[in-house]
C-alpha cells in the first residue's frame, strides 16, 4: 500500500480530523511560523476574520509540528477535507522535514502574502486583541491560539511567536469582546 506523509503546524496537530496510520513530531526547517492569514471561515467571518498560522521562508528558523502518515488512496480525502477547511487561500507543496525517526518528505499547506485572505505582520499584542475578539464556524480564535501553544508545548516544542501571543492573549483575560 502506497503512503505519504502530511506535515501539521497549525490546527492539524491538535485536530487532524482525519484518518492516519502513524504520526510522529517533525521539525519543518528553513521557516517560521506566523499568525499572519486571516481566517474568514473558521476562526472568524468574513467581515472579521480570525487569525491563523501559515509559514514564511526564514533561513535560520525551524518550525516544529506533527507528521501524519497517510495511505495514498486516502490522500485524496485529505487534501478535500483540508481544502474545504482551510479554503482561506492555502496552498500545498511537498517538502523536506525532519522527523523524530529521520528525514520524511512530506506535504505541507501554506499561505502566501499574494492570497486575497492574508493579513501580514502585526505585534503579537494586536495578534492577540484580534484573536480575543474573533470567532468562527470552528470555534474562538482565542482557543485555537491557547491550544496550539499548549500543544507544542506539550511536544516539547519552543516557538517565541506562538508563544508571545499566548502570553498577550491569556493578560486580556477569558471573555471575548
Ligand atoms: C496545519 O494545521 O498545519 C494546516 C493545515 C491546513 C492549512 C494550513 C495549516
């Protein structure tokens, strides 16, 4: 049986939300990890868009996250799944990963700046307020900025971004505005 493997960095480590034989940590090198795309679908709407991550090229960075093992005649059902959950402007490539178990290549989905949904740098404390108040069809922006955190976390992953705009985001307190 033919397999390919798909990188998580964002929501799919924390809800791939679909089937997959194996998966192990991987680090995706050469990138960052950004809350740069505005998320007009899940984690807001579109007249306020949520926040979401996506990778820009970073020579020196290293974005660590989750690889899924899929079987290739599934892998169709992943890209339809991933395509209409995350429809706010990703693309997919396949790239060179490094894995607990050794080197994979792996798919990955990205946004760049060209998409009509991007929303580009901000400080982490506006990434923050705009997280604190922005809700979709998946849920609070706020919760997937605290579980994403917490997951890599829990992987044993460091990440100053991700973990600068949970800093911001847990000071402004539960509720949303
Ligand atoms: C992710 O969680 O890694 C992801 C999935 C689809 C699009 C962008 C990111």
């Amino acid at each position: 049986m033919g397999t390919t493997w798909v990188f998580g960095y964002g929501s799919l480590v924390f809800r791939p939300g679909f089937a997959f034989l194996d998966r192990q940590r991987a680090v995706l090198p050469g990138h960052r990890r950004v809350f740069f795309q505005g998320s007009p679908d899940h984690r807001g709407t579109p007249d306020a868009p949520g926040r979401v991550v996506t990778l820009e090229p970073h020579a020196a960075g290293a974005v660590g996250g989750m690889c899924f093992l899929v079987a290739e005649d599934a892998f169709g059902a992943v890209i339809d799944a991933l395509d209409e959950r995350e429809q706010g402007g990703y693309v997919r490539e396949v790239m060179q990963v490094h894995g607990d178990a050794g080197p994979l290549s792996a798919w990955v989905f990205y946004a760049t700046p060209d998409n009509p949904h991007y929303l580009g740098p901000a400080s982490p404390a506006a990434i923050a307020a705009h997280a604190h108040r922005a809700t979709g069809p998946s849920g609070a922006n706020r919760e997937y900025v605290l579980r994403l955190a917490a997951s890599l976390r829990d992987l044993g992953f460091d990440d100053a971004h991700v973990f600068a705009v949970e800093r911001e985001l847990l000071a402004l307190g539960d509720a949303g505005g």
